[in-house]
C-alpha cells in the first residue's frame, strides 16, 4: 500500500501555535542510499512520510562527491540495493568499481522506479528538529519556505511521529579553515562540495592539499590535465590498487541469480561484502614465504581486501607490521625517486587503522614530471596568500586549489542539526564528550529519533548499503511493532546506552585503531573528542544483537 505525503489525517492536528505544521508520521532527513530506502519502507507499512534534502536531487554523497575519478572503493555488484531481487537483475554495471556518475544514475533510477520524488522536497535543509513532549512528537524546522500560504517568516515546519535521520556519515565537508582563503585570486574547491560543471584544470597551477581516499582518486586526473600539480601530503596513506575493469558478466550472472543468499551472506558478514572475505589464519603463524603469497595475491586482486589478509591484522603489531612493510615496499618498488617514495610510505601508524585507500595509478602519478609532492608535516601550510600559499618554508603559485580535506564524519551532519529531545536537552551537549547510542540507533533522551548508520553501529566499516539495509530493516520492524502495539514512543535506557558504548569503546581497544590519528577517532577536526565512534565487532554480530533485542520485546530500550 502505499501512502500519499500530506498531512496524515490519523496523526491529529498537533497542539499549540505549531498547529499549522504538516504533519507526517515520519520526517526523513537524506535523499542518498539510506533516505530513498526509508521512504520505500515506511510507504509500504501505509506510513506517511516525507524525505528533506539540501540538494536539488536525490545521491546524497554520490550526489555531492564529483570530483574527478570519484568512485566507489566497494565493488559495484555489492555496492547496491539488495532489498528487491528485480533491481540487482536489471541493473547492469559497466565497471567493477562504479563510478560517481554511475552510482548516481543508478539512484535516480531506483527513485524513478520506486516513484519516490513526490515524497522528496528538494533544496531544503532542516535546521532543528526538537521533541515536544507534550503531543509526543517532533517539530522540524527547515531553512526554505515552500508553503506559501503561511503568513510568518521562516522555512516550512513539519511534525513528524518519528524523526529519522539518513544524514550520512562522510556528508560535512570540513570547510578548509586556513588564513587568508578569501585573499586567493584564484579558484579553489573541496572535493565533498564540487561543482556540477565539472572543472578543467588544462594548462594550469594546481595545488591539492590532503592525501586522504578523495584525493587519493583525484589527485591522478587532475595531473593528467594540469600544467603542474601540487600535492601537500601531511600524513601519507596505506593504498591499494583498485585493478578496475569492466564487469565481469559471467560473475555478474551468477551473482544476480541469487542474489538474496548474496545479500544474506553479506549481512552476516564482517564487513558487509562476500568477495575476497577475511580471512581467518594469523599473520604470526603462517611462514614468511605464505605471508608474502597472501598478501601478493590480494595487492593483485586489488582493492579493500587486503586489509583482511590475516585475521590479526589490526590486533597485533607485528602481525601489523608484516602488511604495512609489504605495502611500502610496493610504494617504494612504484615510485622511482627514492625521497618522494620514502614520504609516501606511511610510518607512524599501524596498518589499515586509518580507512585504507583504493587507487588507480595514485603512486605512479609522482613518477610524473609535472608533478610535486610537499610534506607539510615537517613544514605546515602557514596560510593561503592571493597568489597561492606559504608552508613555513617556501611559498607556492596557483591558479587553482583543491581542498580534499575531508570531513566531520559520523557526528557533523548530526550536530550541524540543532536537535532537542526531553526537556529541551540539546544533542549537542549530549555528545559533549563524544557519541552515545545505543546501537547507533538511538539516543537516550531522544524518543522516535533513529540515526540510520550511526555512532555506534558498524557503518563506515562496512559496505555502506548492506548496513542502511540492516538499520532501515530495523527501523521499519520497530516502526510496525509500534502500530501493533499502540506505542508513541521508543527510547534507550541510559542503563542500555552506556553497556553499549563501554561494549563498543571495549572492542576497539582490542585493537589497533585507536592508535591512529584518524576521522573514525574524530582526530580530523580540531576540538572533536577522541572516541572510536563506529562498531568495530562485526556486522553479522551486531545485525544479529539488533535482531534479538526486537526479539525480546525491544530490550533496553522504554516503549510508552
Ligand atoms: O578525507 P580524509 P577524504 N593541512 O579525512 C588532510 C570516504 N571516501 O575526503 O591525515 C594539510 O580521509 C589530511 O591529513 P591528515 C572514505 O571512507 C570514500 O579523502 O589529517 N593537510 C588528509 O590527508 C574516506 O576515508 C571514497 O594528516 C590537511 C586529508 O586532508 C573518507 O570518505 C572516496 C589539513 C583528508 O583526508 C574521507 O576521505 C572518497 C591541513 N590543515 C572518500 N587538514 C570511495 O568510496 C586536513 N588535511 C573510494
């Protein structure tokens, strides 16, 4: 059945001056991956709900991500729905790493397909939603006004049963803080931001500053056409090639066959993805020639797999070690000047412990002539001039600077939100000292606010879209279970919330990662406390934890 976006006339008017706010049972806030998926649910359950996007277009991240060479580092037949056996059928992938234009035709697709865009309003970005505690609801506040007929100022104002948020976790791009920015006569751009019509750096002086995934992938064509390239490296990363291709049809054949039990193995997976799955002999009891066989094998069959070569990977130093030493050795056997290949090789962290890269022709590019790499750790960029920048050494020309400086992961999309739960309490103060969930799901405080992919819950660590389809699959189950049951209102116990977060700080500990100063620490944003905010224990665990506590009458959390 399917619902049609208007004021839901089971809902009820709402009580107070707000009472000329729209109401829905569900404001969805991202038109991406985990937004369009939410919609398709909650229509089905004969919900009315309605999507809230800035841009003029559903993608989300695929939406905003077009710099040049932007593409997917999972592989296309896993990076898609799984939730319709039709899709994945029809659907035809040209390459075996989609691209951005790819990823983003396909969403349209599905958006035309699934007749989701008259649920969706466009260019419109919410500012606050706050818990009203007296009607159980949320009032959501935008910073666009489409309904003309109000007579007072401001965007239009929603009310909504539930507030879900499909924010994305790699969706703030980090607004590149240096001195002097308005002073550079020149273009600049970041690569979370990039504009529609593409750019073309023919013939010019070209800076990129940061060396993360994003530049990683651009960072190759840009000097293809620039005069000459710059990039300002501060910390080098792990990368791995992507061997990109086109689709192999026959895998693709047996694949789409079955997809269902695909996308059922996935999900019981650890990361999300069936090809090239962990593996489960240690680094440290294998000899030297079977290590090397390993990892030889996985740096040819290219791609993220490698990060799961041995299971002690991420655990043991020297287990650690033995993969980060193989992979400088490939830097160092790619790159042929001796000091630019020593600066790109990573060494003061362990492997994998920041998100590891995917990478087309990324360390041959500095065997090139019209290209220079400056290490702005030893020497930091001291501000931007109008001709182009100064490190504490030397001074730079440009006609044009590419920030691929990242973003406020996990939490900035969140918080960029003034969201408020009982008693007013911002969530910004309730993250004070870092995310708290409850299975990255909920908040404590916060009744009927999902954060699909959140804080807390494996995510980013994961192929992004089986673990939307999990949180989504949720959601939509707490969602039904509700109705049935005549509930208003769901929320985590603090009891709950804290065993969670220690469960989820205690894991990470078990490993590695929180020794890198990486943007799954919040170590990228100066300020951001330094937790490990995703869910290090696994998928198929968690997905299975998530199931048990829906089994068990939604354990740890308060249904009123
Ligand atoms: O951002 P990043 P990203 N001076 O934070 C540097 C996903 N993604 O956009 O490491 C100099 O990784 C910073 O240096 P440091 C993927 O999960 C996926 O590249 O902080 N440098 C770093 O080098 C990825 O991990 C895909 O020392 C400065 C860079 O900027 C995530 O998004 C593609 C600086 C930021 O790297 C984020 O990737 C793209 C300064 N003041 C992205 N400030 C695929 O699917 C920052 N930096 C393939």
């Amino acid at each position: 059945m399917t619902a049609i976006a208007q004021p839901h006339p089971a809902t009820g008017p709402v009580d107070g001056p707000k009472a000329n706010d729209a109401a829905y049972d569900a404001i969805i806030v991202g038109a991406g991956f985990a937004g369009l998926y939410m919609l398709h649910r909650l229509r089905a359950l004969g919900l009315s709900a309605r999507v809230i996007e800035a841009a003029d277009g559903v993608g989300g991240t695929w939406y905003w991500n077009r710099y040049p060479g932007a593409r997917c580092d999972i592989e296309s037949l896993e990076y898609q729905y799984g939730f319709d056996d039709d899709l994945p059928r029809e659907w035809k992938w040209s390459e075996r790493y989609a691209s951005q234009p790819e990823i983003l035709h396909y969403l349209n697709h599905v958006a035309d397909k699934l007749d989701l865009r008259r649920d969706i309003q466009f260019e419109t970005r919410v500012t606050t939603a706050h818990f009203d505690e007296a009607s159980s609801r949320w009032q959501i506040e935008t910073d666009r006004r489409q309904d003309k007929s109000r007579m007072d100022f401001g965007g239009d104002r929603f009310s909504a049963a539930h507030c879900i948020m499909a924010t994305g976790c790699l969706s703030a791009p980090r607004r590149p803080g240096f001195k002097g920015l308005e002073s550079f006569e020149g273009d600049w751009y970041h690569t979370g931001y990039w504009p529609h019509e593409g750019v073309d750096f023919t013939g010019k002086r070209v800076g990129v500053i940061g060396t993360g995934s994003s530049a990683i992938q651009s960072i190759p064509h840009i000097a293809r056409q620039a005069a000459h390239l710059t990039v300002f490296q501060r910390t080098p990363n792990f990368s791995i090639p992507a061997h990109n291709g086109p689709i192999d049809h026959e895998v693709e054949r047996q694949m789409t066959e079955r997809y269902t039990e695909v996308r059922r193995r996935a999900r019981a997976s650890a990361a999300g993805v069936v090809s090239r799955a962990p593996s489960e002999r240690s680094a440290m009891q294998v000899s030297e020639a079977e290590r090397q066989e390993e990892f030889e094998a996985r740096w040819q069959y290219g791609g993220l797999g490698m990060g799961g070569a041995f299971i002690d990977i991420v655990i043991s130093p020297e287990a650690n070690e033995t993969a980060a030493d193989f992979v400088r050795a490939k830097i160092r056997g790619i790159v042929k000047d001796p000091a630019t290949a020593d600066l790109l090789c990573p060494k003061d962290y362990p492997f994998a412990t920041k998100r590891l890269c995917v990478d087309t022709e990324y360390f041959e590019t500095f065997n090139r002539d019209n290209v220079t790499l400056v290490d702005v750790k030893s020497s930091p960029i001291e501000e931007i001039t109008p001709k182009g920048l100064r490190t504490t050494d030397a001074e730079y020309e440009f006609d044009a600077l590419v920030f691929a400086t990242g973003f406020d992961a996990m939490t900035g999309a969140l918080l960029g939100i003034d969201i408020r739960g009982r008693g007013g309490n911002a969530l910004a103060d309730a993250w004070a000292a870092g995310p708290r969930t409850y299975l990255g799901l909920q908040v404590a405080g916060f009744p009927n606010l999902f954060t699909i992919t959140g804080p807390g819950s494996p995510s980013v660590l994961t192929n992004m879209i089986v673990s939307i389809e999990q949180h989504v699959d949720w959601i939509t189950g707490c969602v039904e279970y509700m109705l049935e049951h005549g509930i208003r209102t769901i929320e985590p116990s603090v009891e709950a919330q804290d065993a969670w977060v220690e469960h989820v700080n205690q894991v990470a500990n078990l490993t590695l990662f929180p020794r890198a100063n990486s943007w799954y620490m919040g170590a990228n944003i100066p300020g951001k406390p330094r937790v490990f905010m995703p869910y290090i224990g696994g998928l198929g665990t968690y997905a299975q934890k998530c199931d048990e506590v829906a089994a068990n009458g939604y354990e740890g959390f308060t249904l009123a």
